[in-house]
C-alpha cells in the first residue's frame, strides 16, 4: 500500500514538473525559445554546461568579445541565466559578469545597426513597381498593410483573412499576439481609407478579391506562373520582398529588412507631426523610451539650431 502511495506521489510529482516545463516554455515565444536554445547550444559547444560559475561565464563572455556583437552576447548571457532559474540553479549573472559585459562594451562596442526606414515616399515609389498580376496584388497589399499596421514580419506572415474586418471607417485588423503581448489578448489596429490616389485598405480587398481567399493565411505563396500556391509566406520570404521592391525603387537594398515597414511608419508619422501617444496606439509600444530609437533621427532638421543662423 505504501509503495502504491508512494508511486502516485511520484507519478504526481512528474505530471507537475512536466507541467511547470509546458507553462515555462509557453511564456516565451517561439522565436525567443529557437534563439535561446541556439545560445545554448554555442555555449556548450564552447566547452559551458549547465549549472556554471559565474568565472566560466565571464571567461566565455571574454573569448567571443571581438566576434560577437553586444547584442548577441547580451542576449546569451540571458539565456543561460534562465536555463539556471528555470531549473532552480544559482544565477550566475552577477557583478563579474555584467562588468565584464560593460567593459565589452566600452572596448568593442559599436551602434547596432539598424534597418533603413522604408518612408511614405518610398513605399509610393515600390508600390508602383508592383505588376498587374496577382503577384503585384500581393506585393501591394503586404507592403501596404505592413506599413500601415507598423507590422513586424513575423506579424505580418501571421495575418489571417478572419483577423480582417472591414467597416464604413475602414478595417479594422486583430493582432491575437505579438512580441508586445505574449499574453495573448489581442490587439485591434485601425487602417482608415486612403485620402490619397493610394488606398491601403482598397489594396487589400483587391488582393482578397484577385486571389479568392476566403479563410487562413492572407498572404499566401505563388508559383512562377502566377497560380496560387496557398502555402504560408515565411518571414525570409517578407524581407525578399522588401529588398526586391526597394531595389526596384532605386533604394540601396542591403539597407532594408523585413523592420523597414514597421520603422518606415514610426518615422514617417513622427515627421508629419503625429503624436508619440498615437503612433504607440498604432505600433504597440509601451514607452516613449521604446519608440524613440525608432524616430529619433525623425525631425532632426526641425526647429533646426542652424537653420535661425544661415
């Protein structure tokens, strides 16, 4: 009797962890827990193991200073933290630790290097290189709706025609999540109709239309013939996208990424004058601080000190 008592307990015991492994592994996303376990696996391959001193961090920290950005390093040094919490092991991110990430820093540490904005200007001059077909119905409606919606890719390949609802003062287009809200709630982005001869959400009921989509994934891949494939686009596939159509435009492409929509918003709303407060409604962002690195080189040249002089 007591040997049953026991094995349920452990029987119980086991249920548990594997439940509290589930639930740890559900409150990072996808994209978070692919790059953390790919840190992980750099770490070891390095000659780190799971627990790990503090000492053992730093030395790795040290070895990889002049090969890997700040950015990387930073994040590593996250996920071997979590993979010592998670599992009830000392962290090992203490003093040591962060001073040798800051004197990183002060000794290799460059601006990390971001995306080039796609501005409204440059979107118009992509949107009309996109062919009369059902390709460039596509293309249109995906640069548009990423623009507008200040999407991310991995937004973007995401969207399904039932997150769409049309209405009189335009659409209206739910996020079920996002990097901003792993909680899953949702979040609903407005998208007005066009005052201009571009109408974004004109652009995406022709492509809704041409493609006969009716349920699923919004954007969809197609063959070189022009058929529609119906396959989910992948986030590789956006950043092709906007690279081809920025080339197209003239643009330097090896400047743009699948980033440019979303920053192209934020700077091109901060330029005409839009609110922090609005443009956050728009993006996401929960701060200032956040949305700033976006539009920081926004309105430099307004109210410009040089500009009273000459």
């Amino acid at each position: 009797m007591n040997d049953v008592v026991i094995n349920s307990k452990n029987i119980l015991a086991e249920n548990q962890t594997e439940n509290i492994r589930r639930y740890l592994e559900e409150s990072l996303s996808k994209n978070t827990r692919t790059a953390y376990k790919s840190d992980l696996q750099h770490f070891r391959l390095w000659g780190g193991d799971i627990p790990c001193s503090s000492g053992t961090l730093a030395a790795y920290l040290t070895d990889h200073a002049e090969t890997l950005s700040m950015a990387t390093l930073s994040r590593r040094v996250i996920a071997i933290s979590k993979a010592h919490t998670t599992q009830n092991y000392p962290d090992p991110r203490n003093d040591l630790v962060r001073l040798t990430l800051k004197g990183i820093k002060r000794t290799h540490g460059k601006p990390q290097r971001q995306a080039a904005p796609i501005l409204k200007e440059d979107l118009t001059i992509m949107l009309s290189h996109a062919p009369d077909n059902l390709k460039g119905h596509r293309d249109r409606a995906l640069l548009i709706l990423g623009f507008c919606a200040a999407l991310r890719r991995s937004e973007l390949v995401n969207v399904k025609v039932e997150d769409l609802e049309f209405n009189s003062q335009g659409l209206v287009l739910t996020l079920p999540r996002s990097k901003t809200d792993q909680s899953g709630q949702g979040r609903k982005i407005g998208i007005p109709f066009g005052r201009g001869r571009i109408c974004p959400v004109g652009l995406v009921r022709l492509w809704l239309e041409q493609s006969s989509i009716e349920s699923g994934f919004l954007f969809v891949s197609i063959k070189k013939g022009g058929k529609l494939m119906g396959e989910q686009l992948s986030d590789r596939s956006i950043a092709n996208i906007i690279k081809d159509y920025a080339d197209k435009a003239g643009l330097d492409a090896e400047k743009y990424s699948g980033h440019s929509l979303r920053s192209g918003l934020c700077t091109s709303a901060a330029q005409h004058g839009v609110s922090s407060w609005k443009i956050r409604a728009q993006t996401g962002h929960k701060s200032d601080n956040m949305l700033a690195r976006y539009i920081r080189d926004a309105d430099i040249f307004t109210d410009n000190a040089v500009a009273s002089i000459f």
